[in-house]
C-alpha cells in the first residue's frame, strides 16, 4: 500500500500502467480507450510518490510512460479532447526530459524526444496555419535530436524508426512551406527515409520495409508535384519504383487495406506520368477489388476512353 510501502506501491503503479498500455494495443474500441485511461491515472499516482525532489529518475521515467499512454489515448479520441491529450503528452515528455539530459541518460534522452516529436507532429495535425508550422518544427526539431543520440550503430532499429518519424514530420511540414524550402523539406524526408531503408531491408523487417518505401513514394511523388520538366519525370519513376516495392510485401491476399491504398497512389502517379495504359491496369485491379467504388469504375471508364 501506499501508506506502508510508498516507493513499492509506486512502481507497482507504473508497472500497472506499462500492462494496461499493451493491453489496449491489443484491444479495440471503447475497451482499448478504458485501458488507456486506466494507464494514464495509474501514471499520475505513481507521480504522487515519484516527485523530482526526492526521487528525479523515477519522476523523469514515469513522465515518460505517462505521455507515451496520453499519445496513445489522443489516437483513440476526438476534437478538443485529442488536442488536450496531445498538449499534456508535450508536457510530460518536456518534464522528462528536465531529468534525462543527454550528457547523463543519452539513450532515455533519445526516446523520449521521438515521443516529444510524435506528440507534437500529432498536435500539428490539430492546429491551423502558423500555429501547425510551429508545432512541426518543434517535432523536425525533436526527432533531430533524438537521432544525436540513436545511433544506427549502437540502436540501429530506433534510429530507423526515428528516421522514419523524421521523413512523416518534413513531409507534413512541407505541406505548409512554399518555395525552395518547402522543396529541401521534401528531399530530406526522401534522404530520412532511405536511411531507414538501410536498416528496414525486406529480408528482415519485410512490413518496416514495405511501409517505408511507400512513405518514400510520397515524399517522390510530392518533389514531382513541385518540380517541372525531366526533374519531375525522374521523381515520379523513383516513386513508381518505391510503391511496386511496397506491394511485393502488402499483397492484396495478406494486407488487403495497405495493398489498396498503395495500388491508388501508384495509379495517381501513372497518371501524372500519362503512363494511361498502366494506370488502367491499376485502377482495373482495385476496380475488381472494391466493385462497389464508384470513383474506380470512373476512372476505368474515363481511361479506357483515353486507349
């Protein structure tokens, strides 16, 4: 009890929460959401004992676990209520990482700015107009950080996840940004997520690796919505490359809702090439797959005008 044995009833808190998080990770609907709550309030009375004064690694840890817990529950809200559950996960990762400096604790540093940077990228998602461009560089700024310390060589998995994180961040940060440097902010994500590729190959971590080449195809495919001429035909062939890769391993049989979103992107993207005849054959297959789509019979129909 807490009365008795405060520190111990602490962990045992903190435990709780970390069982309640891969609970709802494993659970669905309104019983992963009750999870997620459960977990948060067991992370705030482990914080009641866990003060920074007395107890400053302990305090940093369960900040840490309780904003990874209100990032996960955001993802399971709505509205208003996702904006608060992101805006109290900044804040406890910034309270954590008061304690987890990166001279004294650089890989406990490293994870908690990736979560820093996902909870504010998340957070952009909610705002508008400077406000989201403000909250991106932040995370840009965060999952930089985090990469100083996850290295490839010694965590070559976090840092291919970060670098991951990296390429989603500069891409939605692009998405505000005009001009040349809205440009760069898409060759970086291109360049973050090839170096993830480095470590995501298809032989180990096939579904990494698959996803990554379609994150990759996007950022190719938004430089070739900025980019004009032989410029703009190289980037679509790359990203061409990129989704084909990605649905040797998110096949229709096994992954059907990631086959079909990859299949609609490689479709977009043969029809900006004007590639018509692949973009049938594409638009032909989801056709068959979804036969009730009334927007992929359309542009069966309009294509095969165009043959």
């Amino acid at each position: 009890t807490r009365e008795e044995l405060p520190q111990f009833w602490a962990r045992a808190q903190n435990n709780l929460s970390l069982a309640l998080r891969d609970l709802a990770e494993r659970s669905e609907g309104p019983r992963a959401t009750v999870y997620l709550e459960q977990a948060v309030g067991a992370c705030r009375n482990a914080l009641e004992v866990y003060t920074r004064a007395q107890l400053p690694r302990y305090w940093a840890t369960t900040q840490g676990n309780l904003g990874a817990a209100l990032w996960y529950l955001a993802g399971r809200s709505e509205g208003p209520q996702a904006a608060a559950y992101l805006e109290q996960a900044v804040s406890a990762f910034r309270n954590a990482l008061e304690v987890q400096t990166r001279a004294q604790l650089p890989q406990d540093w490293a994870l908690t700015q990736n979560g820093l940077g996902l909870a504010l990228r998340d957070l952009s998602w909610r705002s508008e107009g400077l406000e989201a461009v403000a909250y991106l560089e932040q995370a840009v700024g965060a999952l930089r950080s985090a990469l100083e310390a996850c290295t490839r060589e010694q965590l070559p998995q976090d840092w291919a996840m970060t670098q991951c994180n990296l390429c989603l961040a500069l891409r939605n940060l692009a998405g505000w940004t005009k001009g040349v440097q809205g440009t760069a902010y898409l060759e970086q994500a291109a360049d973050a997520c090839r170096n993830a590729l480095e470590v995501y190959t298809r032989a180990q971590l096939p579904q990494n690796w698959a996803k990554t080449e379609n994150n990759l195809g996007l950022a190719l495919l938004d430089l070739a919505g900025r980019s004009e001429g032989s410029k703009a035909a190289g980037y679509l062939e790359q990203a061409v490359v990129a989704f084909k890769e990605a649905l040797d391993v998110l096949t229709e049989a096994s992954l059907p809702k990631q086959w079909s979103e990859t299949m609609r992107l490689l479709a977009m993207t043969y029809e900006q090439k004007q590639d018509w005849a692949h973009a049938l054959e594409t638009y032909e297959r989801l056709a068959h797959h979804y036969p009730d789509n009334s927007s992929f019979r359309a542009k069966v129909e309009e294509l095969s005008k165009r043959q």
